[in-house]
C-alpha cells in the first residue's frame, strides 16, 4: 500500500495519460503484459540502455522489450538502415531485395534453417509453423508445455488462455521426460507438432534440460511428428540460438523479436522438404500471405543488426555477461532464486528450485513490491520479474543493479522470509 501510494505520487504525469488512453482503450492498454496498478509509467523517450518517462524520471532498462529491444534505443546503426529503407520507398507490392538479404543471414547462422519465410510477429510465425505441420501430416494434435508462451493466441501458463486458437493441444509438464514421453505415445497417430522453447521465457526464464529435448527429438523422430524450436526469445543465446549451442536439431523454428532489428518481426522456417510445400511455382503449393512479411523496416533493420551488431562472437559476449550477472545476483541471498540462461533471467521469491512450472510459488504481492521498488531505484524490468539485457547495458549498470537489489533485501528482507 506504502509503495503503491508513493509511486503514485511520483508520477502525476504518468497517471493523466493512463487515464486519458482509459477512455479509449480498455484499461488504457494494448499489451497486457505491460499494465500493472495503480497504473503503469508512460514513457516519453528512450536512448542507448535509459528510458524516461513523462514525469522526467530516467530508468536503466534491464527489460529490453522482452529481449526484441537486443539493440538498445535509438541505435544509430539500425537508424540509418531505417532511413536507407524510407529512401527507397515502402508498401512496394513487390519483391524487394532486402527479404532475401535478411533470409541467407538467418539460413547461415541457424543449424535447423534451409528455407525461411518472415511474418509480422511471434504469435503469427509459431501459427504458420503449426500450420506448416499440420499440412504436411494430416493430424491435428499439438503436444506443448505448461508455462509455454508461443503468443497472444499460444499461451499455455496456468492451462491456457480463452483466447488460444482451437488446435487440439495436449499440455504436458516441462522438462518431465516420462510425462513427455507417456504423451507422445498416446497420441503418436495423431501428433502433428511438438512445440517447446528452449528456454521457458514468460513462464520464468527456466531452461530446457538437454535430455529433455533430445527426447524430443527423438519422439518426434519415431512418431512422424514435427519438432518445433520456439527460439523468439532463445535465439539470442549463440549466433544460431539454442539449437546451435545445444547440438540438437529441430524440424521447425521460429523467430521473432529482437531478429527484425527491434521492428515488427516474425519468421518461420526449416527443413526443405517441410518449407517446400510454399514454394509457390509447385503444383498444390499452399499459399501463405501477409501484407507486411517483406516490409522494407523489418526486413532492413533485422539484417543490418544481425551483421553489424551482432555477430556471433558479441552474442557469446552478451550471454557470458548475463551468466556473470545471474551468479552475482543469485549470490545476494538464498531467499531469491534467479532462473535464466544468458542474457535472460527472471527473479523467483523461493529457495527451492525451479524446473517447470510446477515449481514455482505464486508470489503477487512480493513480485509488486520488488517491481515497484526497483523502479523507485530507477530501474525498469518486467514486473514478473523479468531481465533481458539489452547490447547497452554494461559493467557500471550491472553494478548498481547488484547494489540496488542488495538495498531492497536490507530494506525488505523480513517481509520474504515471512
Ligand atoms: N514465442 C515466445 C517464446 C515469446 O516470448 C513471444 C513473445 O513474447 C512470442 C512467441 C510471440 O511473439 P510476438 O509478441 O511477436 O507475437
């Protein structure tokens, strides 16, 4: 209540235009993740890894935009690749060939990647990629894990969401290799798709055992089913994701954020003979469209980032300072546990540990004051907890965020141990 009431107060500004975008948007919010009561900060601008909002408050950014914000803000480089890609015009209804550029880039550094196609966003890539598996086996069944999140319409935390689309789902338990494996041969006649992210992202950066996918794989493999990498967010661990780092191969993967350069982004892509069936000068060629899946932004912005910022060897950069930063925050206190791989990390309010979803303690009140209160110290991160470090956040931000959550634990640290 404390807490609540002085961020309140701090932020007049931030309040007035959550109730003017109130009066034409349901809870003033079009992305449900970002609200939180008593009203969530406006941001008025943003440079390198700081945003400020609209009462002049400026804040280190440790959430990245869910991982797409990889570039930090306004970077200079993705900057000009955007004014390059509004020198030569958009809405071109044509072939560019910027798509191509951005296709051999991601085909080269992803193991699983022969043949790609773009879309406009996550949910939509991992849409098609359960489309492209149910064409090619004529089944229906989709095997995914409680605590996935695949997109707006792909949720799987807490059982489902009312607004998924209506495949035939079956939700085992992560990282449960005989749930798994009891679940693939029930339904082997009919399993199109094994959807799984490498590492569970909104479901609490918990990572995927190496056994656990490569049961999989196999599953997959003994019962004609596709495989599919959900590596929106996991795509960031190596210069080919966690499949290169893993070893383990999927049928399908799908990317998203951060890969369009920070602007609306999505792609799916995968084996030939899968990717195939939408080559359009094949007879019976399924067709699959979009009004965006070229735009120049995307298409400019994904490639140029990928090459010029974020080269293989910065990726192994970002993740050995997320791995750094995980073990000093963890080393703060055995009331905090902080699950993740690499950049991406999500604090837990429990000391045991967290290998699905199943594991983890509901902690609403504990998550708000921490949320709050980091902010209060000027530091911006999802308020279930969640850390994506951007390419801008370096050593000094890393430090004072150890010490700010070294504050937090003095000031608080009664009220979780209770
Ligand atoms: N898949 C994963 C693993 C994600 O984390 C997300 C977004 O958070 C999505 C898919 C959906 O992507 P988008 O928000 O671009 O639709």
């Amino acid at each position: 209540g404390e807490v609540r009431n002085r961020f309140a107060a701090a932020n007049p500004g931030s309040r007035a235009a959550h109730d003017t975008a109130s009066a034409v948007m349901p809870g003033g919010n079009t992305r449900t993740t970002l609200f939180y009561p008593p009203f969530p900060l406006t941001m008025a601008g943003a440079e390198g890894c700081r945003l400020t909002d609209l009462d002049g408050h400026t804040y280190v950014d440790l959430l990245g935009d869910y991982t797409a914000g990889l570039y930090g803000h306004s970077n200079h480089i993705i900057r000009k690749a955007v004014e390059s890609a509004l020198d030569g015009g958009w809405n071109l209804g044509a072939h560019g060939e910027r798509e191509a550029r951005l296709a051999a880039v991601l085909c080269a550094r992803f193991p699983s990647l022969d043949l790609v196609r773009f879309t406009n966003s996550g949910t939509e890539a991992n849409l098609l990629a359960l489309a492209t598996a149910t064409t090619r086996t004529g089944r229906g069944t989709i095997l995914v894990f409680e605590g996935g999140y695949h997109g707006a319409v792909l949720t799987f935390a807490g059982g489902g969401s009312p607004v998924n689309v209506p495949h035939r789902f079956v939700v085992g338990h992560y990282n449960d290799l005989d749930a798994a494996a009891a679940l693939a041969d029930e339904h082997a006649a009919d399993l199109a798709a094994i959807l799984v992210e490498p590492v569970l992202g909104a479901g609490g950066c918990v990572p995927a055992t190496r056994a656990f996918l490569e049961l999989l794989r196999r599953k997959a493999t003994e019962t004609g089913a596709v495989l599919v990498f959900d590596e929106v967010m996991t795509s960031r661990m190596s210069g080919g994701g966690m499949q290169e780092l893993l070893g383990i191969t999927p049928d399908l993967t799908t990317l998203g954020k951060y890969a369009g350069g920070g602007m609306s982004f999505g792609a799916f892509g995968g084996r030939r003979e899968l990717m195939s069936m939408y080559d359009p000068r094949r007879p019976g060629a399924v067709p699959h469209a979009g009004t965006f899946n070229n735009n120049v932004f995307s298409m400019t912005a994904g490639y140029v980032g990928l090459t010029e910022l974020f080269p293989p060897q910065v990726s192994e950069a970002l993740f050995a300072r997320g791995e750094r930063l995980r073990t000093r925050l963890g080393e703060l206190s055995t009331e905090l546990r902080w699950t993740g791989v690499g950049s991406m990390m999500t604090v837990h309010f429990q000391r045991e540990p967290i290998a699905s979803a199943r594991d983890m303690r509901p902690t609403p009140e504990l998550n708000e004051l921490f949320h709050l209160d980091m902010l209060h110290r000027g530091f911006h991160l999802a308020r279930r907890g969640m850390i994506a470090l951007s390419l801008e956040v370096g050593d000094a931000e890393c430090d004072a965020f150890v010490e700010a959550v070294a504050g937090f634990l003095t000031d608080h640290g009664c009220h979780l141990a209770s």
